[in-house]
C-alpha cells in the first residue's frame, strides 16, 4: 500500500512538473531498461504502438539488459504518464 502512495505522489509531481516546464502538445522522451529479452522489448514497443514514435535500442556491455530510449508527441501531461502506468506493468522494466 505505501508503495501505491509514493507512486501516486511521483506521478502527481511529475504531472505538475510537465504542465509547468512543456507547452503541449510537445515531443516527450522516455527511457526504460529492461533485461534483454526480446519479448520485454517487444512489449514496450507494443504500447508505443500506433503513435509516431522513435525507438532507440542499446544493449549493456555484457548483454543482460537493454536499454530503450523513445520518442514520441504527446499532448498532455496526461497522456505521459498513462503510457509510464502502461509500460510499469511489464515484468522487470525500470522507468528513467
């Protein structure tokens, strides 16, 4: 339960944030690890899916993870963080 609290906190900030420092609609980078596993990967990009996106692949230096940098145009902050809230349900992503 406490770790419901602080996410909601984190998003609620971030929100605030984003109306704050962006005029919408605007260009919203993301960036997430993910161990590489090809069908983690294909997840994300599944959630992307249907947007106008630019999705950037690296894997580590020894291969356990890769990291996924994409952008795309949101319009609200809104929208940022439903696709943060969709992508966290992957199993063993970490959000940047």
């Amino acid at each position: 339960m406490k770790t419901d609290t602080k996410t909601a906190e984190f998003y609620k900030r971030l929100k605030s944030q984003l109306e704050t420092d962006t005029s919408w609609p605007s260009i919203y980078l993301y960036k997430f690890i993910v161990p590489a596993n090809l069908e983690k990967i294909a997840e994300i990009e599944a959630i992307f899916d249907g947007t106008n996106t630019e999705i950037k692949t690296r894997d580590s230096s020894k291969g356990t993870y890769t990291s996924l940098s994409i952008k795309v145009k949101m319009d609200t902050p809104d929208t940022v963080i439903q696709k943060y809230i969709e992508v966290s349900k992957v199993e063993g992503v970490i959000s940047l």
